[in-house]
DNA sequence: CCGATGGTTCGGTTATCATCGAACCATGAC
DNA sequence: GTCATGGTTCGATGATAACCGAACCATCGG
C-alpha cells in the first residue's frame, strides 16, 4: 500500500459540479469575479466563495484583488492541460455514436487558456515541428524565429518568466497536439492584434476572417 | 450556466483515495485482480468491488474475467495521460524546493501504462523526431519502419486495433514528450524480449542492462 | 459432492461536504 | 457621514457516498 503522489485532492477540486463549471468558464484564460462565476455556476456568493477559496488554497486559481473586487484566473497552463485530459473522455463516450460536429466553429478554432486550439492549432503545431522552426526538444530554432518574426513575435517580446517557452498540449476535439506555451500565448495574440481573427462573446471560439484565415494558412505555408 | 461536458463525473472517480491508489497501481500497464487491488488500496473486498464497479463504469477501467478472477486494466492511454496531468501538480508544489532526484531510477527509465516514460523514452521520442522516424502527424515513414524493424518491431507485429498507432505522452518528471500507442508498447514490449531491460518487481522502474543500454542507444543513433 | 477461494449484493452506520440564510466586513459613490 | 455593492464568515440542514459485517453466488480442486 504504497502512499503515492496525492492525485486524489486534485481530483477532488474537479469534482464538484459548481467549481468544474468554473474552470470550463475559465479556460478561455480571462480572469473573472467571484460574483460572475458564481451564477456561472449557478449557486450563492457564499457557496462560491467557499469554492474558490478551496481552489486557491490548492492552487488551481490565482486571485488578485482590484480594489473591491476579485478576479480569478486558472494557476497556469498546467491546469488547462488537466482539463483538456478530462474532455478527452467526454467526447470519447460520445464519439463512437454520433462524430458529429456539435459545436464546428469550437472545433475548428478556439482559446485553450491562452493559445490557440482546435483545427488551426494543430495545423500551426504541425507545421512548426515538420518545417523545422521547433527543435526536439521543443526549443524555437533560428528558422523559427525568422518566421514568428513576420507576425511580430520575437524573444525580446515574450515576457521573461520560468514558464516553457513551448509546449505541447493534447487537444480535445483533435486528438492532437497543438501549440501552447509562451510562444503559443504570443502568437494567439498576435492574432488577434493583426485582426486575422477575434474571439466572439462569452464564448471560447476564435472566429477568423476570411482574409485573416488566408494569410495565417499563407503564413504557415 | 452553459452545460459543459461534464468533467466532473470522471474526476469524481479519481478523487477517492481508494480508487487513486488502484488506478495508480495500475499506471504500469498491469492488470490486477480484484483483491490485490483491494489489499493496495486498503480496503476490503467488498468496497473495492464497488469502486471497482464504479470506475468500470465510467469507462475508466476495463474488465476482463478469466476463470474466478477478474482482471482490471486502464481503459487506454488517455487514462494514464489524465493520471499523469494530475502528477504535474504535486511535482510542481515540489519542484521549485527539492528538484532533488527522489527516485533517480524512476526518473530514467520507468513504465508508463504500457510503454517507456523517463529520460530514455523521451529520448527515443526526439531521436525518432528528429532522424524523421515518424511524419508530422505521427505515422511511421518507411525509414521508421526499417529502424523499428531492426528491433522485430513490425508492422505486421502489431494487433490491429482503433488504438493510434503513435501517440506522444507528456511525461511527468522530464516535461516533455515519449513515445506512446501501439508503437510504444511493441517497442517497450521488444525492449523486455531482447533483455535489455526488465521490470524490477513491485515497481515502475525499468531497469536497463549496461549491455542492453548500450546497444539502445546505439540503436537509436 | 464438498470445501476453499475470488467477488458481489444488501443493509445500516457514519462522516464528509455542498448548500443557503443571515449577519458581517470592506470598498467605492455621493 | 449614508447607502449600495462585492465578498466573506458562521451555523444549521440535507444529501451523498464510503465503509464494513454478513450473507450470497461462482469457480476451481479434489
């Protein structure tokens, strides 16, 4: 009976109904209050507030106060990969019946945390591991950089920070790896600031323009 | 209050102490009966059937009855990668204190479900990136194939199955990729034959032969 | 047929925890 | 100062579920 790593408190911290929902609400990487996710979730301000101070105290949220309120927001990139290792069996149930496309746009591109997912986000990964621009060890080569360059992402503009540089994230709908990390986080910026796309309202698709969508396919050859 | 998927019923699973120690116990590949299980989880037979009953269930675990026993696996490779997602986290709360190699052994070379995690999987997974063993979307080329062969890993040598024939798993202690899937459990499963290394009883941990290191890495160039 | 062993089912007990009402503290607006 | 709003603390309630004892079913060896 040997005491192994505690994955059961973890778990737990999931396994309520109202603090899942959370994080679902949170995995388009944006902070919210406490107020907003609690109806989110559909409960109380007391209830919430017990919640998330639980998911703080086993750092799964970061809270930061901004005058009187809070805003929380998931720990790291860590935990949207938890996440996105549990929507895995949720698709998986319903796969073999029904492939469908229930949500196309969702599937197609949307924010996981703080990078880009779903179609295009394995594309980009793909492209990146097969023209050389990431080493094997995931480091950005110099052929890389020449090419985030164009969009606008170099070293100097990725905050200093002992998070990855790259990583690779196993996506849902996908069953793929796609790009995160900084380098993930940069670019999905980037995106956004040269209006190739934008992320619709209260939800996590990243919708692309028409124009935006052919040079980001143009981009990554 | 969108519906997501429902997250929380299969990290409900995973959150008793229980049920995280079979399923821990189980991260080697191994299948176990009902009352080892029991024994490792510290609990008697008849709740560690129930928990057994719930997590096969939710297609968490599989089942297969052989005389009067009954055996339970992981019910695939997403299973371990969630267990793993979890294990992130404690190392995490670790790490920036003691990186110290708590189980050096374990670290190297170690099971992982089915296939080899630790420095000398990860290592097979860049090489085989990198000496374009496998395409972008992680097929084996011909040249892979020629490589994998030399160690009587061949196509033909693999159980048709829905499983992916290639899949990268995230590792815990290195934070980075190995090689999983169909190719990954032949190759650790060849690894076994050619004695190269075993299994120490009771335990993840691979333990290479200094002939059997020497020629793996020989083998992987 | 008879024990012995592996597993399951059932009932009852216990403990944990999510939930909310109510009261309380803190910030900001006026 | 007063009032409104965002959040937390406290206590009580209720539901869920883990746990074990005991009885039961199934398989194997003789």
């Amino acid at each position: 009976m040997t005491e192994g790593p505690d994955i059961a408190r973890i778990a737990a911290l999931v396994a309520d109904p109202a603090r899942s929902s959370m994080l679902l609400a949170l995995m388009d990487g944006r902070a919210l209050t406490a107020t907003e996710l609690s109806s989110l979730a559909g409960v109380t301000k007391q209830t919430a507030s017990s919640h998330l101070a639980k998911l703080v105290d086993g750092e799964v949220l970061q809270m930061e106060a901004q005058g009187r309120h809070r805003y929380f927001r998931l720990a790291g990139a860590h935990v949207a990969a938890l996440i996105e290792a549990l929507m895995v069996f949720t698709s998986d149930a319903a796969a073999p019946v029904r492939t469908g496309p229930r949500e196309p746009a969702l599937r197609k591109a949307r924010v996981c945390y703080d990078h880009l997912a779903g179609e295009m986000g394995v594309a980009l990964y793909d492209r990146a591991r097969d023209a050389g621009w990431l080493a094997d060890d995931l480091g950005v080569t110099d052929k890389g950089w020449s090419k985030f360059s164009a969009i606008g992402v170099t070293p100097d503009s990725l905050p200093r920070s002992n998070r990855p540089q790259c990583r690779a994230c196993l996506d849902w709908s996908q069953r793929r790896h796609h790009l995160a990390g900084m380098i993930g986080k940069a670019t999905l910026d980037r995106l956004f600031a040269l209006s190739w796309a934008r992320r619709l309202p209260a939800s996590r698709v990243v919708a692309f323009t028409p124009e935006g969508e052919r040079r980001f396919r143009e981009w990554i050859g």
